[in-house]
C-alpha cells in the first residue's frame, strides 16, 4: 500500500518559470480576453499541430457543444451514444433537442453504425458520435448515413486531441468536431475546448455565436453566449503545447507496460486501439470479465483501500440516468452492448509523471486478485 494517493489522472504541468514571462505580458499589455494575442496565436500554432484549416477556441467544451448544435441550426432529434461522458447528451438537451441513443459496437466502445438507420425518424436532424478513448468511430459508415438522409455529423471528439486516422486528422470529418481542454485530457488549457470547422464561413458563424451573437460593435446577429476563452488560458495552451509530444510519449510507455503485464491475466479483457490510427493514449480502460475472481466494483474498492483511485469510466450509462432513462430509446434492451461494458469497465491511472513503482503496484494489486 503507497502512503500517498495516486489519481487517476494528472494534468502535465510545466515548469512555473516557463509560464511567467507569459503572464508578464499579459499584465503588461492589459487584454484579458476577447481574442487576445496569445488567443490568436493559440489558435493558430493549434491548426498547424493538429493539421485542420479552422478552429475556435472555447472557455470549455460543453459551451463549444452546445454552440456546435446552434451552429449547425440543428432541430428536433440527435441520435448519439449512452456511452459517454454527461456533456455529450447535456448538450442535446440543453437546445431543447430529445437525445436518441443507440447502441455501441463492443470492439471499438464507439456507436455502431450498424444502429444508426433504425433510429432514423422524420426528427432527425444530426447524428453526434463520440470518438471514445480516443479511438476513432467508423467515420465512413456515419458518413454514409448522413449522406444519404442529409444529416449533420458533430463529433464529440473530447478525447481525441492529436489522432490521426489513414494519416489525415481525425478532427477533418463530420461537419464539427468538438474538443476538450479541461484538466484532466492530455492537452489542457486548465478549462477549455475548441470546434473545429470545415471553412472560414463556419468559424465566423461560431466564433460570433461564442461572444454574444456581436458581429460589430453596432451589430448583433444571433443570440448568442459567452463561451471566450481567456488570454490566461490561452497562454497556458501555448506552454502545454511545447511538450504534449513528451506527454504524449511518456502515457504511451505507461500503455505498453500496462499491456505487457496484463496480457495473460484471467478474467481481464484490454482495450484495443484502431490500427489505421495513432492513440493519444489519454485512458487506459480494462474490462472485469465473469472470470475474474472479483467483480469491476470490488476491484475498484480493492484498489481505492490502496489509495489508487481508478475510475468507472463510463458509469453510470447516460441513459440510465433520471433526466434520460424515461426515454424510449434508453430501454436497457435498446442497449444492452453499452449497459454491459458499463458494468465491466474500469480506467486504471495513467499519466505522464506515473512512476514505474507505483505502475507495478497497480498491476501487482490487479494480477493478485
């Protein structure tokens, strides 16, 4: 047992003195937000990084969600998965829509596509599919779908900072992608997120949407919100930015030993990344099978008595939960594949400073069992 607690992840934090020469400057020239220098330089350096034309930068990615579905003037049903984080669904409600879940495909934790025409009504307006631990979903067949019943595609791609799939950024496909810079993903900004657009007419639509609609100082155009990130956390995105290869690296060594050393344990299933396209190893989720001697939750106890807190990621399912279990695509039935891994599944810690003591202690505690 560690007489310390090891989370189950931890936001890569630079050295403090790289960081206050950036804050100097914004003391010195005064602009705090509002598109701000470092805002627009962030802007920039993160187009290049992530090989996309457009991007805007959020105060979090929820706001940039539900700025996404405004953006895209999205009406009546969305069709989305329950295996997700809470935004994602939030989101949806949030603009008065009715979220419509389907299944996931249980080899990739993604929405199957195979589900999708089913829940097609004439309600329909857009399909947000969720890129889950960073693994891409089967963005060809979604695509299809829309195509041929001319729905909009929003990717919840929160997860999917820096992948790459058929060696193009996974952020290019559906109309939108959304991503997460909050604390806890591989690149953070403290709090934030961005969309990502397919053209300089879509940015400007968003980027007028995220500061109250204001086209000019004389002119407002939609009813908008406050979603401005600030030039505090810009700066910090563009001092993470500088050594997310590192930290990137770094999780993808923890990833290895993880797999090498529960390969052969009975009862333990890992997750297995697309091989058309790069991880950005941001979780690292195993699922606690019938053979195991202890249930997901005892071992999630087992390890939490040992001050390692993993995480039930995702449980409970959205669709179980009391503002979306009354809808008729929430039956356990309709999603019997995404309850099931719900049930099963457990992130065990993984982040740049994890250190190779404390890694052997976890898998040490989970080989015992």
């Amino acid at each position: 047992m560690t007489n310390k607690t090891i989370p189950v992840t931890q936001p890569f934090l630079p050295e403090l003195n790289e960081f206050l020469p950036y804050l100097e400057k914004i003391w010195d020239n005064r602009w705090l937000t509002n598109n701000g220098p470092f805002h627009q330089e962030l802007e920039k350096k993160l187009c290049d990084y992530l090989g996309v034309e457009y991007i805007s930068l959020f105060n979090n990615a929820t706001i940039a969600l539900i700025t996404a579905l405004q953006a895209m003037r999205i009406s009546g049903e969305v069709i989305t998965t329950p295996y997700s984080f809470v935004a994602t669904s939030h989101s949806i409600m949030w603009n008065g829509l009715e979220p419509v879940f389907v299944d996931i495909d249980p080899a990739t934790f993604n929405i199957d596509p195979t589900k999708i025409e089913a829940a097609i009504t004439p309600r329909t307006t857009a399909i947000m599919p969720v890129h889950c631990y960073s693994n891409p979903c089967d963005v060809e067949a979604i695509q299809k779908i829309a195509d041929n019943y001319g729905l909009k595609v929003i990717y919840d791609a929160a997860h999917a900072f820096g992948v790459d799939y058929k060696d193009k950024s996974l952020l290019r496909w559906g109309d939108l992608s959304i991503l997460s810079f909050h604390a806890t993903k591989v690149f953070n900004t403290f709090e934030g997120g961005a969309i990502i657009s397919p053209d300089a007419k879509t940015k400007q639509r968003i980027d007028r949407l995220k500061n109250f609609g204001i086209a000019d100082e004389l002119t407002v155009t939609a009813p908008g919100i406050n979603g401005k990130m600030s030039e505090i956390n810009a700066a910090f995105g563009l001092v993470q930015l500088q050594h997310i290869d590192e930290a990137m690296a770094q999780r993808a060594v923890i990833d290895t030993r993880y797999r090498a050393a529960l390969a052969d344990v009975k009862g333990i299933s890992l997750y297995q990344h697309n091989q058309q396209a790069n991880s950005n190893f941001s979780y690292f989720p195993i699922l606690i099978e019938d053979e195991y001697p202890l249930s997901r939750n005892e071992l999630y106890e087992k390890l939490k008595s040992n001050n390692i807190l993993s995480r039930r990621y995702f449980y409970p399912l959205i669709s179980n939960m009391p503002m979306y279990r009354g809808l008729p695509s929430a039956l356990q039935d309709n999603l019997s594949k995404a309850n099931k891994l719900a049930d099963k599944v457990l992130c065990l810690p993984i982040f740049h400073e994890l250190s190779l003591i404390d890694q052997q202690l976890i898998i040490s505690l989970v080989q015992e069992a």
